[in-house]
C-alpha cells in the first residue's frame, strides 16, 4: 500500500475529530484538498475508511486498522525527529503541553520564560479541562500534562512543581466575608457557583464535601473558572477557586476570600508523562525547568505592580 505521511497525518486528524472539514481547520486546509487525500487512500486501501452516520464520520473496521497502523507510523515519526535533535543536542523543536483550564494563569508564564532561555523550542500549549486531559493523555497527544491529582489507572510519571491554593470566594458585601471560621456546613448552605463535573477543581470539593458527610446542591454550573469568578462578582454566590485565578480580583477588592476550614486546601499541581517512550532533549530540559524554576517565575510574575495584593483584600490565613 502506497500512502504518503501527510495522507496518514490528516486520516488520523478526520478519525480524531470525527469530521473532514474540523481536520482541515486544524491542518490549515480547505476541506476538498483534506477529502481528495482521503479518497486517494480509500483507493489504496481498496475499501471504505469511514462510515457517514449523521453528520459525523465513524472508522470501519478497515479504517480502525488504518488508524492503529498510522499512529505507530507517526509516533515512531515524531520520536526519530525528537532523537535527532537530540543527538544535535540541541534544545530545539516542539514542547506539546496540555494544561487543565485553571493552569491558564501560570502556564503561559512558564513557558514565556522557558522560550526566552531556549528560543528554538515551540511550545504548543493545549488548554482544556481534567478530563478531556486524562483522554489526551491516553492518546498520548502531547508530551507533558498539566493537572492537579495524577491519575492513578495510567501507567505515569509526575514532578509537582506548585502549589494550588483554593480558597472560597465570594463577593465582598457577602455576609460571610466578615466571619471567623465558617464551618463546611454552613457554606454548603449558601448558593454555590461551581465547574461542571469533568474539572479537577470540582472533583477536589465534591470529594472534600463527601468526606465530611455533606452535600450541595450547586446553584449554578458553569464551564469555566472564569465565568465562574465572574458570577461571584456579581454577587449570584459562592466559589471555590485558584487563588492564582483571583489574584488581580483580590488585590482590587472585587472578590474577598471566606475564612472557612478546611480551606485554603493545598494541592500540588503536577507535570504528567507516561513513563514509557524516550523523551526528546527539549522535553526533558523543560520538567527540569518545571522543577527547578517555576516558583520563582511565578512569584516575579505577582511581584509585578499590577497585581501586587492590597493587604486589606484578604482574610485570615488565606492570603
Ligand atoms: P480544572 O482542573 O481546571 O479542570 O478544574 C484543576 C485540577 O486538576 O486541579
């Protein structure tokens, strides 16, 4: 069989995303050119690859073996290029990172300061929540993975690097603002806001809550921190967030932090990657660099004076 690795690369790409014209978006396109390379390997094949249901494109059984044998082909593709370059021993090519959506206020950063110390690295940074991180992870998409509880059934490594500091927050005028040390459940009394069932953040209260015996219903479910942050500013309830996320909130009095127990919770965020493959110099040079650098990189991005923390914005122990 006669296929070329751009045939390969954009059958792959139509089996992932279950659509000819998303496979063109994604490989800079137009969605005839991605069908012709397709119909040129269906003739290859000499059967159909995929199955029309609906509007969206399902493998045959050829198409599954297909798929199996172009992901080995790409894999051990991208492995050789990444071996090269390391027998170059230069830092140099693509650093694929998917980070979970609350990792938004810190990764960019990370990866600013490490392509200003190694300017030949691309870093290709995917943001998206826990568990569409845990598929790609499967998929083995990227080469590091950003998230908050490393996944137990998978067969990974992990260096933590930060820390994740959740707190409660809630819009200043709230009446809790002012308390001492609101009980857990008190604060399942109140309207909370919280992530929708796939983030990391709402599986860290859910398990929190079932711990001590308590339960809510949540007022509101939305589908990023941000609108989250947004709902408590405008005073519809409760949240609990990254501090990170709230930084600039805090220090401008828009959003005040709960003193409630247990919280601030501390948890570690973690660099994921499976424990198998070779991993390229660039890869490598960046989970040191994770390790070694990312709590000073972070701090002088807080340092700066636009998000300096204004002391009166925070309560108790929390800040
Ligand atoms: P999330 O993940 O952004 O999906 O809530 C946070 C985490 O993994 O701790």
């Amino acid at each position: 069989m006669h296929a070329t690795l751009q045939q390969l690369r954009l059958f792959e790409a139509v089996a992932r995303l279950g659509s000819v014209t998303r496979a063109a978006g994604e490989a800079n396109l137009t969605q005839p050119a991605v069908s012709i390379q397709l119909k040129r390997l269906e003739e290859q094949a000499g059967m159909a690859l995929f199955d029309q249901v609906g509007r969206r494109l399902l493998l045959t059984a050829a198409g599954r073996e297909l798929l199996s044998a172009s992901q080995n082909i790409l894999r051990e593709m991208a492995e050789l290029g990444d071996a090269l370059e390391s027998l170059r021993g230069e830092i140099a090519g693509p650093v694929r990172v998917s980070a979970v959506t609350t990792a938004t206020y810190f990764m960019p950063h990370l990866l600013g300061e490490f392509v200003r110390r190694h300017p030949k690295v691309q870093p290709i940074l995917t943001v998206t929540n826990r568990s569409n991180i845990l598929n790609r992870l499967e998929n083995r998409q990227d080469d590091v993975y950003i998230m908050g509880q490393v996944p137990e059934h998978l067969d990974v490594s992990d260096k933590p690097f930060l820390e994740n500091v959740l707190v409660v927050a809630a819009h200043p005028s709230h009446p809790l603002t002012g308390a001492k040390r609101v009980k857990l459940a008190d604060l399942a009394r109140e309207r909370i806001l919280v992530r929708e069932p796939g983030s990391g953040t709402r599986q860290a209260i859910d398990r929190l809550l079932f711990e001590h015996g308590l339960e809510i219903t949540p007022y509101m479910e939305l589908g990023s921190g941000e609108a989250i942050k947004q709902g408590v500013m405008a005073g519809l309830g409760l949240a609990v967030l990254s501090r990170q996320s709230l930084a600039l909130e805090i220090a401008s009095g828009r959003v005040a932090v709960i003193d409630c127990e247990p919280f601030p919770l501390r948890r570690p965020w973690n660099a994921v990657y499976p424990r198998s493959g070779n991993q390229p110099l660039a890869v490598r040079t960046f989970l040191e660099f994770l390790a070694a650098e990312s709590a000073r990189v972070i701090k002088g991005t807080e340092a700066a004076p636009s998000a300096k923390p204004k002391a009166d914005a925070t309560m108790g122990d929390n800040r």
